[in-house]
C-alpha cells in the first residue's frame, strides 16, 4: 500500500451516506493513495456514517478530515477545502465521480514528467439503461470529457488562481478552468484511458432532467456572456435574413423569372434552412463529433436525440429570455 504524504483530495458533498462511502472506498483501493481526504459536508444532517468512514481511513493510513458547512454551495465547499489542505499538491473530486484504480498515481506522474502546473480531470459518463444512454449520447457523448473532477495542481497555483466564485450552484467549475486558460499556466489535459466514472445518471428521469438543466442555466447564464452574447446575435439576425429574402425577388428581379438574380423558392428556403441545420447538426454531427457510434444514431435514433436537445435548448433559450428581461427591469429602476 503507497501512500503519497503530498496529496489530498477534497470533495464537496451533499449526497447520501452510499454514494459518500463509495467514492471514499474508490479513493481507499487506489494503488497510490492520498494522505488526507477533506469532504466538506453541505448537507443539512450530519452523515450517519462519518465515524465509520473516518475508522475506514484511519486503517489505511488516511486522514479524513469531516468539514459541515450548511448549504455550502460547491464553489464556496472547495474554497474551504483548498483552505484546509496541508499538502503541496490537491486534487478535486465530486461524489459522482469515481475514479479508475490507477486515476491517482497515473496523474501524478503525468505532473512529473511533464513538469506542468495543471492537470485537467478526464471523466466518461456511464449510462446502463437505455434512457441514461439516450441522455448520455445527447448531451455529454462517449469521448472523454475534461472537467475539473480530477484536476491536479499545488495549492500555491490554485492560490495563484483565485477562490472559486461561491454564489452560485452551477457552472462555477468552467468559469475557473476558463480563468487557469486565461493565466496561461502551464496545463495538460489526462489521457484518454484514465479517467474518471461519472454514474450521476442513474436515476435520471426526463423531469430530473428538466429540473436539473432549469436550475444549472438558471445559475449560471451570468458567466457565459459569450455564448450568451452569441444568441442574442442570432435571434435578431435571422429575422433580418428572413426580411430580406421575403423581398429580394421584389427589389433586385422586379419579379421577373428570366432575371440572373431571381432565386425560386427563396422565402421557404431560409424557413426551412435553420429547422434542417437543426436537426442534421444536433442530431448527427455534434453526436459523432462527441465519439457517438453510428449505428447509434441512424437509422432513426437520431431523431430521439434531436428531441431531447430540442428541450435542452429550450430550457437554456428560457433562461436566457428570463435574465434579459430581469436585466432591463433593474436597469428601468
């Protein structure tokens, strides 16, 4: 058994003693383990198995350290774990995500050898049922996902990054990879065959789903500014498109079909071109470019695929129409 005296893990938690426990067993068989695991519990309960868990630890030479922050949303829970951690080096995990046995020490020695002051959490999302495979190939895919469960770094670089922004549920872990691309540290993504295991959509069902994107763009529309931004753009510019191909036969052909510059059928074109981009682009090509197989997508599955985007994007156009007005409303005060 390694124990590594340099590293912690740190772990926001508001989940059930079972998925606590398994995610400190995963860290426990690790072939090198850590020296100190934080979890920083946002539950309003205490868990019932914190003692347990600790003696688990204490066997195998682990120190757990067992923080309660009430409500403690995850940005402000890692805070508080970099705060308390009293090695050089950390790394983030979340409740859902377990690490492969070798997760731990193949990071490591990646940092080494390559000398690099970030590497990035590599994670695959595992689906069973047909559902969870359904949610999986639309929305995450089947490559490898870099997230910040699993990032390794010293505690002076995430010092040297900044506190996570602690006002919000959801999207708080993007923004700070977005600000370590922005310091241009020196950074590196895990490889392909270690990663962790998401299994956060077990018990997933088309209203969790609803509720959880609801909540996650409702939180965190205030960070993407530049996808945000985008939109705007588009939903304006297409009904100037629309306008002036209503009247382009009118204005440059006089309606005149022999004309080099009449187009047939132009209007219902630009109507239909955005409805079929939609559904080749969401339901095919950002499927295959996630490492969706194609016999997953065709002959007809695509179409599945296409419907659940569509209320995903729904949901997130929602959200946006609900902050633009919120926004006009404070700036009328």
């Amino acid at each position: 058994m390694l124990i590594n005296k340099n590293i912690t893990v740190i772990i926001p938690s508001k989940e059930n003693d079972e998925n606590l426990e398994i995610i400190i067993n995963s860290i426990i068989y690790q072939d090198e383990k850590p020296i100190e695991i934080i979890i920083i519990n946002a539950n309003k309960n205490e868990n019932t198995n914190k003692d347990i868990l600790i003696g688990n630890c204490r066997k195998n030479k682990i120190i757990l350290i067992y923080i309660n922050a009430k409500d403690s949303l995850p940005g402000n829970s890692r805070n508080l774990g970099i705060e308390n951690c009293s090695t050089e080096l950390l790394m983030f995990l979340d409740v859902k995500t377990i690490p492969t046995k070798t997760y731990i020490s193949e990071t490591l020695k990646l940092q080494k050898d390559l000398n690099c002051e970030v590497v990035f959490g590599a994670t695959r999302y595992k689906a069973d049922s047909k559902f969870q495979n359904l949610i999986r190939d639309s929305i995450y895919g089947c490559n490898t996902i870099t997230t910040l469960p699993g990032t390794l770094l010293r505690k002076k670089d995430a010092q040297k990054v900044g506190s996570f922004i602690d006002w919000i549920r959801s999207g708080e872990d993007l923004e700070w990879i977005s600000r370590v691309k922005l310091l241009k540290m020196n950074v590196v993504d895990n490889k392909n065959e270690n990663y962790l295991i998401y299994t956060g959509l077990e018990n997933c069902t088309l209203k969790t789903i609803i509720i959880k994107w609801n909540e996650y763009y409702k939180e965190s529309i205030n960070l993407h500014t530049y996808d945000k931004y985008i939109k705007i753009l588009l939903i304006l510019f297409y009904p100037i498109i629309f306008l002036i191909a209503y009247n382009w036969n009118s204005f440059f052909a006089n309606w005149q079909e022999n004309s080099p510059l009449y187009i047939a059928h132009l209007t219902k074109y630009i109507i239909i071109f955005p409805f079929a981009f939609y559904l080749v682009f969401r339901g095919m090509i950002i499927p295959i470019r996630k490492g969706v197989k194609l016999t997953r997508i065709f002959p007809f599955r695509w179409i599945s695929i296409v419907l659940l985007c569509l209320l995903i994007d729904t949901i997130k156009f929602k959200c946006l129409l609900q902050k633009n007005y919120e926004i006009r409303s404070n700036n009328r005060l």
